[in-house]
C-alpha cells in the first residue's frame, strides 16, 4: 500500500512540474495528449461552450465566453495546488506519516493538511515532523510552494502584455476595415488617390502581428479563449479578414500591393494553419461558401465602383477560390471550435462608420481651402491676409 502512494505521489508531482514547466516557461509548443493543462480545457471549455450558445441574447453570450479565458486561468492554477498538495500528501503517507499533532494521532487527512499548509508556506506548527525524511520533504515542498508562487506572478504580466499587443492592431483595423472588419471595406477605404503606400505599410504591419500572434499564442494556447474587448471584434476575423483581402490582392487586383500581400498571406496562414494544430483540429471544407457567385460579382462591382484596380479575366474567380482552399477550412474549423464567427466579404448592412464622417469633414475643409487658394489667386491683397494652409496630409 505505501508503495502505490509513493509512486501515486511522484506521478502527481512529475505531471504537475512538467506540465507547469511546458506550460509557463518553454517558449514553444508543448506535446503531449494526456498533459494535464490539456486535459483541463478539454473537460471544460465544451461545457462552457454549450451553456454559453443558450443565451440568447448576443451581447451576453458574448459576455460569458469573455469570462472564460480568465476564469480558466485561475482555475488551471488551482488545479496545480491541488494535485500537489495530493502527492505530497502521498509521499507523506508512504513514508509513515511521520509528524505528530495535538492529539497525538496522525492520518491521511493530516498529511494532506501538513502538505497544503507547507506548499502555501502557512507554517501553523501544529503538526510538526519528528524523521529527517519528513523535514527535509516539508522544506522540499515549501520551496515548491515558493516557486509556484513565483512563477504565477511571472506568468500573468505575460499573458496580459501578449494579449494587449494583439488588440491594440485589432482596435486599430475597425477604422480600416469596419467591424467586422471585411477585406471589401479594407481596399474600398484604401482606394484613394495615394493609398497604395498606406495600404503597403498596413499589410507589413499585419505581418509582423501575424508573427507576433504565432509566437504568442503556440507558446501560450490560453490566450486563444480570450475575447476582445467588443462584440464584433476577434483575432480570429481580423486574422481571416487580413488573409481575404491578401488574397484579393493576389488573385484579382492590377496594384503594387501584391508582392507585400503575398509575404503578409504566407505569415497568417502560417499562424492560422498552427493554430488549428495546437487543438487538433482538421480543416471544414464543406461549410457555407462564404463567398458565392452573387456576392463575388457584388465584391467585384463594389471594388470598381470605388476605383480599385480589378483584374476581370475569366480565370480571376478560380485563382481567388484556390487562394481561399489554402486557409477557409482551417478558419472555419476555428470558428466552430472557439465560437468566434468569421467576417464576410462584404459587410452585411449598411451603416455609417466614424471614418465617413471624418472624410466627409476633411472634404469640406479642402474645399474650403480650394476657394480661399482660388480667391488668393484673384486678390493679391487677401494673398496678405489669408494664411498659407498648415497641414495637407490626407488622413482619408
């Protein structure tokens, strides 16, 4: 019987230790099936999953799945403490349950006690050991107490500094793109005379946040349940909408984008494609098209009317279908696993976005700048009082 504890209580600490270790410290994907970090979210994110799509109400479902990357957080953490206390509290046992109490009686529970009071470093000194195997086990475990400690402390600032650098560009793209942001709205909003440099810096920096969200989120999957900070927004649209509008550029757009566009398109494929891999999830290619022949000719329609260079051969569709093949399914299998919906091509209703009215004012001040310039032009005495514009940076 003490053998089994023994062995119970040296599988319970090596499975925590090194589940801990590839969780929290190695700086790459942590292997493994039966870890007990992925056993955790398997037993609890499909129950999480299937009372939070019973609400009904958008906004509130939305609410619950928020709650779930940090409350699991906590709750992993939790179940570390436990299953150390339970193999020190086996080690104890196997070895003779070596202390003594007030009442001079010692049991199972009491080596549960004395580990949980020596791995959160308590130091009641009711329960005292009295072999040289039981001291040096108690300062063995306050130690191991001390270093969970600590390393939680290490773990959250990088959670939470991972998870603000991928929101700052997410918040950023609801100018550029809507929201949700759709690759129509990202090239329409790019379409003016001298954005093509604009629309170049945007896809290198989507690179970089393509590279930067794979090396995050391999190392730390958590960070994949953490939902952004409005109902519309998600990593994973942002990431799909960033690959829609690459492949747009590269299939069917006559501009200089397209070289930048292919190297932004092979990171976020990279990251989605890994991502899908670390939940073992394997591509849908049999969901809804997101985009069929009546909404591509409205994209194709929509993107001349606003002056973007398109390719209208006949072979343009097919190229962007095979460009789509290359990462749709892998979204979508991450769509229906994280309950984070896609974006579409085209945004769904109209409505008025901050930016229109920005523009709209812009407009009118150059216009109002045209006819000062013009009336300059005409009086040489306003020429002294009308003052030279400032700024003519288009920001629209």
């Amino acid at each position: 019987m003490h053998v089994f504890a023994l062995m119970a209580g040296v599988t319970c600490l090596w499975i925590v230790l090194l589940d801990a270790f590839q969780t929290t410290i190695l700086p790459r994907r942590a292997t493994g099936r039966f870890r007990l970090t992925r056993l955790f979210y398997v037993a609890t994110w499909r129950p999480w999953l299937f009372f939070a799509r019973r609400i009904r109400s958008t906004r509130r479902s939305e609410t619950a799945f928020s709650y779930y990357g940090p409350l699991s957080l906590i709750l992993l953490l939790a179940v570390w403490a436990c299953v150390m206390v339970a193999g020190f509290g086996f080690i104890y046992y196997a070895i003779g349950s070596p202390f003594r109490d007030a009442n001079g009686a010692t049991s199972f529970r009491t080596d549960l006690y004395v580990s949980g009071t020596n791995i959160f470093t308590l130091g009641l000194g009711d329960v005292t050991p009295y072999t040289a195997a039981a001291r040096v086990l108690t300062i063995l475990e306050a130690g191991t107490g001390l270093g969970f400690l600590a390393m939680v402390m290490g773990y959250f600032p990088v959670l939470y500094s991972a998870f603000s650098r991928r929101e700052v560009s997410i918040s950023l793209l609801d100018a550029r793109a809507g929201s949700p942001p759709t690759a129509a709205e990202l090239l329409r909003r790019h379409s003016h005379q001298g954005a093509e440099q604009s629309l170049v810096v945007l896809l290198i920096e989507w690179e970089r946040w393509s590279a930067e969200l794979l090396e995050s989120h391999i190392s730390y999957p958590l960070l994949c349940y953490f939902r952004s900070q409005h109902t519309n927004q998600s990593w994973l649209s942002a990431l799909t909408a960033i690959l829609d509008a690459s492949s747009l550029l590269i299939s069917g757009i006559r501009d200089s984008e397209a070289p930048q566009a292919q190297l932004t398109f092979a990171m976020a494929r990279h990251a989605l494609v890994d991502l899908a891999q670390i939940f073992s999830l394997q591509p849908i290619n049999n969901a809804a098209d997101r985009l069929p022949p009546e909404r591509y000719q409205r994209l194709f329609d929509l993107l001349c009317q606003s002056g973007v260079s398109v390719c209208r051969d006949n072979l343009s569709r097919q190229r962007l279908s095979e460009m789509r093949a290359l990462y749709e399914g892998y979204a979508e299998a991450l769509s229906r696993y994280l309950s984070m919906p896609l974006p579409p091509w085209i945004a769904e209703g109209a409505h008025k976005d901050n930016w229109m009215t920005v523009a709209r004012l812009r407009a009118e001040t150059e216009s109002a700048n045209a006819i000062a310039a013009d009336s300059t032009e005409q009086s040489p005495a306003l020429q002294r009082i009308v003052p030279p514009p400032i700024d003519q940076h288009h920001d629209f």
